[in-house]
C-alpha cells in the first residue's frame, strides 16, 4: 500500500510535494471530486507515478458507472499546459 501523501492540505510550504499536491487537489475539485473525498497517496512502485487517488472508485460507486469512465472524464478535463508542477 502506498504512503499517503496527506488526507488534507498540506500546512507548511517547506514541504516539496506541497505545490504538487495543492495543484492535484484543485485538479479533481474542478473536475467534480468533492474535497472531503480527496485522499492523495505516494504508490509503492514509481512506474504508477507520483502520486495517485482513489477518487474514481469513490465516484463510481456514488454515480452508478464504471471507475474507468469516471477516471477517464477525469483525465479529460486535465490540460497539463495550466498546471505549474
């Protein structure tokens, strides 16, 4: 199981993840995911990438649709050109 990077925002900006998480959390608000339901992780192995979330299984059990169409939707919305990180 990965470690999880915060449940919630990330207080001190001294800590190098804090832009990179604070930019992933406003990403999956404005894509539909409420805030109480972000729960950001560090997966165990580095080829899954920096950091992940379970918001699409969340989502998917509450909408009543498949967690790839709900990540899919997601990863749509994502323009990498508007993100600093």
């Amino acid at each position: 199981m990965g470690t999880h990077m915060t449940a919630n925002p990330i207080d001190s900006a001294d800590d190098p993840l804090y832009d990179f998480e604070q930019e992933i959390r406003a990403f999956l608000k404005a894509a539909g995911v409420p805030d109480d339901r972000i729960v950001l992780s560090v997966p165990p192995d580095p080829r899954f990438g920096e950091a992940s979330s379970n918001a699409a299984l969340l989502l998917a059990k509450e909408r009543r649709r498949p967690p790839r169409e709900i990540a899919a939707e997601i990863v749509q919305r994502f323009d990498a050109s508007d993100a600093s990180f």
